[in-house]
C-alpha cells in the first residue's frame, strides 16, 4: 500500500486534491468544549494516532511504531479506540486499544482491507468498509472481531459507514447511482434510502448526537466544504464558506460544535466551529499533515 489514504479510497482521494492556499484568519479563543478528540498525524515521521484536548492542547501520541495507523473512533464508553493499520503486513486490519494506547488486539485478519471502523452505540459491534469481496462494502463485526457480516451487497463502491445514535439505522457514501451520495440503510442492511442527490460527490456523512442532523462534506459549490441535513436528506445547510477544503465532519458529544479538516492554512489542520458554522477555531498549527478526527466525552 503506498501511503496512509489508500485504503480511505475516494473518501479521501477526493478531498487532498487541494493546493496549497494562503493562511487565513480565524476566531482566537475557543470555547469550552468538553472531552477529547482523536485523530492522525504524521507529525513524527509516519501515521500514529493521537490524542488532545477539546481545545486542542495536551497533545498525546498513543501508537508510535513504523507501520501506518488511520481511521480511529472512540467507544461510546470513551475506554476504548478502535482503528485500521498495516502493522501486521501490506493490508489494512481493524485493531482496538486502550483509550490511553495500551493493550493493542487485533480485531480483523484479512489478505485484502478493512478500513473506517465507527463503533456501535451500546459498543457491541463494528462497522467498517472494506474490499474483501473485489468491490468495497460495508461489514459489521461484534466488537471482539467475531461474526463478519456483509451489510451491503452491490457492484458499487459503499464506504465510511457512521450509525445512527439510537443504533437502528447506518449512513454511508456510495456512487451506486454514479456519483457519490449520502444513503442510510437498517442496521441490518435492508430498507436503503438515498438522502443526497447532486452531480457533485457527497461523502463522510457524522450523525449529530440527538440523530436529527447529518454533516457531510462535498465540492458542490467548487471546492470540499463542510454540509448539514436533516436526518430525512432535506434542509441542505452549507456550513464552511472558505477558499480551501474543508472535510471529515465530527460532532461534538453534546452536538454544539463540530471538528473537521482544513487546509485554509497551507496544510491539513484540524478545526473546529459551531455547529451551525460560526466561530472557527485552530486546534492544530504545525507543517505535518493532521486528519480524521473523532470526538468523544472524558471516559
């Protein structure tokens, strides 16, 4: 595999397409958000994963080894964080650890990818895209690994699965229609539904965490900004207004805010703003390449 986004197919092809832009300013001082975020950085020469407060400071590394770590998500208890790495060969697996990085156990075991693992909200299964049967589909395991199960079943690419919060329904990306879309489908994989509808890709769809909302990105206006709709695909709200690419949506635990990726500063940074777009703010200011944030409560 050549790099960190490889696996993340189109979901992240798409949106590290942008050149470099001048910096831009931003809101100073952020407000008090509770909890922590994860998130990858190549900051210290390779993809590890790691940990910060809310408002971005007390940076801690939880993996540091050669291989490459992606894609982390928070367990609804906030004691664990689950992921997808290489360190076991070529291929991407789905790996579960500690929230402060100890105790790493290997959830998957395939020769082709697993990848955007999103834990279920009572924390007993897995969902995660991957490309085990030649195309890539949506599968969920129980959260020791156990039980693969296929969800989706089509000749088309369906990626970065996100479960509603009362767990009966998952969202996803898929250009099943020949675009890429937003569809929520049963937590069993029946009764899909296609929320978006717009010559533009539509990826990363981030259930806000009373399920009523939705943010995605998309480039429909000429560039990745960040989108919000209703839980039903209508009230289309476009959230960033920048020059640069903004991607990769994660809401907050009480749903007032949102983190997400910019490069409106020359590099991939992570933000955060209100969840109705005002008040951005940096969360990361360095020359590495900072991606895919999850948000949680304090454990």
């Amino acid at each position: 595999m050549a790099d960190v986004e490889q696996g993340q197919t189109t979901f992240i092809s798409v949106a590290t397409t942008a050149t470099t832009r001048p910096s831009s300013t931003t809101t100073s001082t952020p407000p008090p958000d509770p909890g922590r975020i994860v998130f990858g950085s190549d900051r210290d020469g390779d993809w590890d994963l790691y940990v910060m407060d809310s408002d971005g400071s007390h940076v801690i590394p939880l993996t540091e080894n050669r291989a490459w770590d992606a894609g982390a998500a928070w367990s609804p208890d906030a004691t664990r964080i689950v992921f997808s790495s290489n360190r076991a060969g070529v291929d991407g697996d789905l790996y579960v650890m500690n929230a402060d990085g100890t105790g790493v156990t290997q959830l998957t075991d395939h020769p082709r990818d697993d990848f955007a693992p999103a834990w279920s909200p009572d924390g007993a299964q897995v969902a995660f895209h991957t490309d085990r049967d030649d195309n890539i589909e949506i599968y969920v395991i129980n959260a020791d690994g156990s039980n693969p199960t296929r969800l989706t079943n089509h000749p088309a690419v369906d990626i970065t699965p996100a479960w509603s919060p009362d767990a009966t329904r998952i969202a996803f990306s898929s250009d099943r229609n020949g675009d890429f879309e937003i569809w929520v489908m049963d937590a069993d994989g029946s009764n899909l539904t296609q929320l978006t509808d717009h010559p533009s890709d539509d990826f990363g769809p981030a259930w806000s965490p009373d399920g009523t909302k939705m943010a995605f990105f998309s480039a429909r206006d000429g560039n990745n900004e960040i989108y919000l709709i209703d839980a039903d695909g209508s009230n289309l709200t476009r959230l960033t207004d920048h020059p640069s690419d903004d991607f990769g949506p994660a809401w907050s635990p009480d749903g007032t805010r949102i983190a997400f990726v910019s490069d409106r500063d020359g590099d991939w940074e992570l933000c955060a703003m209100d969840s109705n777009g005002s008040n951005v703010i940096p969360l990361t200011e360095n020359h590495a390449q900072d991606r895919l944030p999850d948000w949680s409560l304090q454990p």
